[in-house]
C-alpha cells in the first residue's frame, strides 16, 4: 500500500505534469490504435479466396515486421517521457534510502497505469476509425467488416501495450537504480564504437549473397518467403545497429562546419545523445527500407499486370502491394511524426532552465527552435538517404530494373518518402520553445 500511495503522489495529475502526462497518455493511444489497425487488415487477408491467403497473409507478415520499428520506438518514447518527467523525485527517493526494489515498483505502477488509459483510449480511436479504414479496397473490394478483430485480440494488444510500457521503464531505471546521482547531474552517454560499422557491412554482405542466390537456397515457396523476411527483419537490425554510430559521424561533420549560431547548438544536440537523436528518426529509415524494397516489388509484379487474361485474385496483386506498400509508409511515417513530436516535447521540457539562460544571454527563440529543427532533421535525412542506398544494395538488380520498366510506381514512392519527411517537419513544431516553456509557466 504504501508503494502504491508513493506511485500516486509522485505521478497524480497536477497542472505542471499535464503536458508530458497529455503526450505519454496520447502516444500509448496512438501505439495501440496503429497496432490494431495493422492487426485489423491483416486479419481481413483470412476472408481471401484460400490460394490468395497464401500470397496476401506472408506480405501482411513482412509488413508487421517492418512496423515493428516505429511502433516500438514511439512506445519506448511514450515510456522515456512518462520517466522522465519522474526520475528526478525517483532519484531523490533512491538518495533518501528507498531500495532498488521500491524504486522499481513504483515506476512500473506509474508506467502501466499510463499506459493502460492510453491502450484504452486507442481501443476507441480504433473503432471509431475503423468505418474509415474498411473502405481500403483489396482483391478490387473495400475491406468492410472484415477489418473489426475478435474481442480477444483487442485485449491481448492492450496487454502488451502495457507490458511495453513496464519494460521500457524498467530498463530506463537501470542508471537511476545503480546510480541516482547520475540521473540528478545528467551524465553524458558514451559515442558509439565504429565496429557496429563493420559489423552492418559484413551482414550486408551475407544477406545480398543469400538474396541473390534464393532460388538455390530455398526449394519451396514457403521457405523462400520466411528467408525473405527474416532476411529484411535482420537487416533492419543491423541498420539500426550502426544508426547511432552514423548520426555520430554526422555531427561531428556538422561540428566541425558550423558557422551560425543554431547549426552549432544543433551539433551538439545530436552528439549529446546520438543513440536518442537515432531513436527519432529510425522510423524514417525503416521507411525508406520500404520505399526501397516495397516499390521494386510492387513495380516488378505490375510488369505482367497486363497479361492476366482470366479473372482471379493475381489480376489486383501488383496495385494491392503497391497500395499496401504506401499504407505502410503512411502509418509508419505518423508514428515517426509521432515519437518526434513526444521526444522534442520531452527535450524542450528537460532543456527548460537551458532555454531560459540561452534567452536571458540574448539567444532568441527562433535561433533555438531552427538549432532544434536542424538536430532532428540532419538525422532524418541521413536515415532516410542511408537506409534508402542499404536496400538498394540488397536488392540491386530488382530496383534497377523497376526504375527502368515502372518508373511511374517508383516516383509514386519516392513521392511517398519525401510527404512522410515533411510531415515529420511539422510534427516537430509542436515543441517550439518559447511556445511550450511560456505555457508551462
């Protein structure tokens, strides 16, 4: 009893906690409404002819792969907030004897509570946008009622919404348990090592030599399609390993250039946590894995799209993958918009008493917020142009090939790509600085 009333006081609503208690609650909501949505028309696929399942159900996999990633990073984003706005009284407790234990308690209630409202709410915003979201046409017909999932299916994603929620806090404490002092003065992080370097070029290598050599590897379409996409799920892996060890680089590059004011503040942004500004954007690469990947595929499958002479379910299957290809980019770049907006928020609130000495000294807000900007899209677009030039290398002959006999599909994408990076701009304005901090106060 007493861990829960500690749970409750230091993490009750009150005005000075309704901002980032607002963006934890609402992030969790928008987790698990994109997760049930995905769930939702991949559960559509079972109503397909048998012959089609076997075709539709592997793609809808591959894609719930690649949406991993953001869905993933805009919880743990959820999750950092909602711990942020709490390490401090937790680091205080921690130096006023608490134990590890009670520590972890305490943030694991906090952290499922939130996340529990939050799971709920996007229980609601997905049904109410389910009547939107059945009106999708695959198979050349809306999806329908076949979007809405089984009662059970809903709960269990609640259930790991919130199991999310408790594993990234407990994680987060691992610092505040060892060492609460860290926590209260900020320590900096270490910069990545350039072995994750060579370790994403050497597994680069393998996974282009196995793609290209597939239809020696694997005798069976079954297995051709689990090597495919554990392929593509290993190298989203590995990208992501040297994601924090490539923004690294890039600011030291920018460090090194600068010459205002807000391009150097913003190098130093990127290089005070490069693992974090990674964490921002690697939605953004993910998505141009996709971009990549996706619209070679969906290029390559509308090359015969004429000659299917006989009605059937391989007449819709090149505009299906091309429409599944730009979904996942959308609901991939909302999250990545998402997390953004929730990270920046968390920054600007943690960079608070910054600001206003940055202010009093004369900096102005508008070169804060441009030096902000710069420290989430200098690493945007790096994932974007890197991860875009990584699967392109894994499936070379593919996306030459639909460049030269679909170009049309792969502008489409491409298209896609740079709406989804301006979307991710606009999320970011929601942090404005002298917007926020004045509210707070």
């Amino acid at each position: 009893m007493n861990t829960l009333h500690l749970a409750w006081m230091i993490g009750r609503p009150s005005a000075a906690r309704s901002t980032p208690q607002i963006l934890t609650v609402s992030a969790y909501a928008m987790v698990s409404a994109v997760l049930l949505i995905v769930l939702g028309g991949a559960y559509s696929f079972t109503s397909f002819e048998p012959e089609a399942q076997g075709m539709y159900l592997p793609l809808a996999a591959f894609a719930l792969v690649l949406l991993i990633v953001p869905l993933v990073v805009l919880g743990a984003a959820a999750a950092r907030l909602s711990a942020r706005t709490q390490d401090r009284a937790l680091s205080s407790l921690r130096l006023l004897g608490s134990t590890g234990t009670q520590i972890s308690q305490i943030a694991m209630i906090q952290a499922a509570g939130t996340a529990l409202v939050g799971a709920l709410l996007g229980v609601v915003l997905y049904l109410a946008a389910s009547p939107l979201v059945s009106m999708i046409q695959f198979q050349g017909a809306p999806i329908g009622s076949a979007i809405y999932l089984p009662w059970w299916v809903i709960a269990l994603a609640v259930v790991l919404v919130v199991l999310l929620s408790v594993i990234s806090a407990v994680a987060g404490l691992r610092k505040l348990v060892i060492t609460p002092l860290a926590v209260a003065t900020r320590q900096s992080v270490p910069v990545p090592s350039w072995a994750r370097a060579l370790i994403t070029v050497g597994v680069i290598a393998v996974l282009y030599f196995v793609l290209n050599n597939l239809a020696v590897i694997a005798q069976d379409l079954a297995t051709m399609i689990g090597i495919i996409v554990g392929g593509f799920g290993m190298g989203l892996l590995v990208l992501n390993l040297v994601g924090p060890w490539l923004v690294a680089r890039v600011g030291k590059s920018k460090l090194a250039k600068a010459q205002k004011p807000e391009e150097l503040l913003a190098a130093r942004m990127i290089l005070e946590n490069p693992a974090q500004s990674w964490r921002q954007v690697s939605g953004v690469a993910m998505a141009s894995f996709v971009a990549v990947v996706g619209g070679s595929g969906a290029a390559l499958m509308g090359m015969g799209g004429g000659e299917v002479s006989e009605p059937g379910w391989m007449q819709y299957l090149s505009a299906d993958v091309l429409t599944g290809v730009l979904l996942t980019l959308a609901i991939a770049f909302i999250c990545v918009a998402a997390s953004a907006a929730i990270t920046q928020s968390a920054s600007t609130l943690d960079r608070a008493e910054l600001y206003d000495g940055l202010h009093r000294l004369g900096m102005s807000y508008k070169v804060m917020n441009a030096a902000r900007t710069k420290s989430l899209m200098i690493p945007a677009l790096t994932a974007s142009i890197g991860f875009a030039i990584a699967s392109a290398v894994l499936v070379l002959p593919l996306a030459g090939i639909a460049v030269l006999v679909k170009p049309v599909t792969v502008l489409v994408v491409i298209l896609a790509v740079v709406l989804g990076l301006l979307l991710v701009r606009v999320s970011i304005t929601v942090a404005n600085p002298q917007r926020l901090l004045v509210a707070r106060s």
